[in-house]
C-alpha cells in the first residue's frame, strides 16, 4: 500500500488549487478521480471562456446554512489573489458586465496553468481511477482501495463537486463518504438552473424562442436580480433567471419586471398624451419585441388606440410590465445546473481549515459542501479559497 501525506480525491478546480498549496508546503500530494481528463467542469464553464472569478466577491454573494461560514476562507484568499496568479501565468483575461473575468483565449489556460502549478509543487495526479472503499484506522491514517492500487494517507480531502451537470461525471459520492463519517448531509437541489414551461405555456411562449430582454425578477423571499431573461423552447433561462433559481422553491410564483427602472404607467400615460390614437401594439413594440407583446396580451387589446383604454385597464397593463407574476412548472433540473444547492453542512467543518470537526484528517472543499454562489465567476472563487484553506492546513 502507497502512502501519501495528502490524498484529494477530485481533480476539479478546488482539488488542484488545495493540491497546488499543499505540495508547495512540501507536503506530499496525490490527486485521484475518475475523469479521463482534469477540470473538465472547468474546460466547458463560461462558454468555454470560464468566468474565473469577480472583482467584487463578498459573502452576500453566497447561499450556506451558515453565512459567516464563507468569511475566512473568502478573506484569506482574495480574487486579487487569483488574478495575480493568472497573470503570472501569462493568461490575458478581459472583465464583463458585474465585475466578471473571463479568459480572453480558452478555458484551457485555466487548466494549464492549475496542471503546471501541481507539476511545480510536485503532485502526482492519477486519472480514470475508481475509488472502490475509504476507511479510517487506528492510528488515524485513512486507507483507499481502488481501481489503480491501494493507498493510505494523514490527509483525505474530498473535492469530488455537486450534482450539476452527471454527464461530466458528477455523483453524490462526496456526500456518501461524509454520511459514512457520520457528518450531515443537507438537502441537494439544482441551482443556477433554467426553468420549465407547464404545457399549455409552452404553448403560448415556444414560438418566443432567443428572445432576450433586460428584467428585473423578484422571488417569493424578496429576492431579486436586475439582469437579461432569454425565452428558450423549453422555458425561460438567462443571467436574472439563474440567479434568481438559487432562491426559488417549487410551487412559488416569480415576479418579472420587463422595464426595469421605470414606470410602466407613467409611460403609458405620457405616451397617451403624445400619440393618443397610436394602438397599444405600437407602443408596446416600442419598449419590447414585438412577438413577445403579442404573447402577453390579448389581440383585440393591443388593437385599441390609447385613447380607448380606460383608466382601470392601463393600470392592469401596467402592473402586468412592472409585475409580471408566473408559476414556472419546475428547472431542468442537474443536467444543465451550474452548481448544487445545499451539501455537507458547514456546521460540521471548520471555517478556517475546511477539516471535519469530528474527524482528524477528514476534509470537504467547493461544491461538496453546502456552499452556492451567486453567476458570475463567485463558485470558481469559492473552489479557490476553499482548496487554498485546506492546502494550508494538510
């Protein structure tokens, strides 16, 4: 059996930033998983540009049964952090919308540069490898039987990721190694998700297809996100809506706000006095696509002149731009999910080291544990704070 200092098992983006840190602490690291290939959550993320982190990080841009779990780590290992990191390593990058950075070449260069990072600090990474029994012993040292030899280590750190996107190999066996050490397991949902239609919407919106628009949308807690609403075949997707996933339960209605900052009746009225005979249709049309104003009202409405609406009846056109209230039939669920709601309880880790209170040696960093950022490169940051808290403590 091959002893190791540290064993990681997840050769995603927080196994190989805690890899890279431990193996520079002279710490002897084996990375396992069993993906042909490192980061491949990483290659397809941001478009295949990946969104590696935001300029503006702070814990209110995290979900966590604890929000002051997420302080530490995020203060300890800044996004500034990474962005020198990144430059070090010759990666051009350029900054978007909300402070997101992108890779101005490929995603590849984030995995690179994670690769030569563990190839200088000495790692040993070990690829299309099962992992069949963990256990601890007496002395501590935790034992692995897998496909390609059996090892044991002081250090076990599990990095194997969420629920999101199985095609890339994502499984629940993070939480099955923290139940059999008797942690709790919150639990999972998909978030960062595009929602479904019910049928007789899809009837009404399909044709509504690539349409984006600017919108403000508000969940039942109040909640809310000023970002782009893309219609798709399947439901409603898009940045606000996303983000606003996070915070929806099923069985809630969503409010969107189709002219964010303004006043639906304030315009109304003074396109009135302006165009009185003008057809609502046309005045529609002038603040949102055409297509999407015939889905929402009725043809013998937008038909009328302003001047033939009643007063009663441009408020209730009003409130249904400003207020647009819709029960959405579900998410498209893990398949298409960016990351996985809930995870190991962060009542059960330490915010400083990401060790199990309970178990020596035991330790859960990135998405395994109940920890959600928000889009716009906040779950990379997390993946790089957590791996960089647990390298320093293996």
């Amino acid at each position: 059996m091959k002893h190791h200092d540290v064993i990681i098992i997840g050769a995603g983006a927080a196994g190989l930033m805690c890899a890279a840190t431990a193996g520079y602490r002279g710490r002897d690291v084996l990375v396992l998983d069993n993906a042909k290939q490192a980061g491949r959550k990483i290659l397809i993320s941001g478009g295949g540009r990946c969104n590696f982190t935001n300029q503006k990080v702070e814990p209110a841009n995290f979900i966590c049964g604890n929000p002051h779990f997420v302080k530490s780590a995020l203060a300890r290992y800044r996004s500034s952090d990474f962005i020198e990191l990144v430059e070090r390593h010759g990666i051009e990058y350029h900054e978007r919308e909300h402070g997101q950075l992108f890779c101005n070449d490929s995603a590849k260069d984030i995995v690179t540069m994670l690769m030569t990072e563990c190839e200088w600090a000495g790692n040993k990474i070990q690829l299309r490898t099962e992992i069949t029994a963990v256990a601890q012993q007496e002395n501590g040292h935790f034992t692995l039987i897998t496909s390609n030899g059996d090892f044991s280590c002081e250090s076990l750190v599990i990095a194997t990721g969420g629920l999101s996107m199985p095609k890339l190999g994502a499984s629940p066996y993070g939480y099955k190694i923290a139940q059999q050490f008797g942690l709790k397991v919150l639990p999972t949902q998909a978030g960062l998700v595009p929602f479904t239609w019910h049928a007789e919407q899809k009837i009404r919106f399909e044709p509504l297809s690539g349409i984006a628009v600017p919108s403000t949308i508000t969940a039942a807690d109040g909640t809310q996100f000023t970002e782009a609403l893309l219609f798709t075949h399947r439901g409603l997707s898009g940045p606000a809506v996303l983000q606003i996933s996070n915070y929806w339960q099923p069985g809630e209605a969503i409010s969107i706000n189709l002219l964010p900052g303004e006043n639906a009746l304030e315009k109304i009225e003074l396109a009135l006095k302006n165009h009185p005979k003008q057809s609502l249709r046309n005045t529609l049309s002038h603040w949102l696509p055409k297509r999407l104003v015939e889905a929402l009202f009725e043809e013998v409405q937008l038909d009328k002149a302003l001047n033939q609406l009643g007063h009663g009846e441009r408020e209730t056109l009003a409130d249904a731009l400003n207020n647009w209230s819709i029960m959405m039939n579900g998410t498209e669920g893990y398949r298409t999910a960016e990351v996985t709601l809930g995870g190991v309880d962060t009542n059960e880790l330490s915010s400083k080291t990401m060790q199990a209170n309970n178990v020596t040696g035991l330790f859960f960093i990135g998405e395994v544990m109940d920890v959600s950022g928000w889009l716009g490169g906040f779950n990379f940051q997390w993946a790089w704070a957590s791996g960089v808290a647990a390298g320093l403590a293996v």
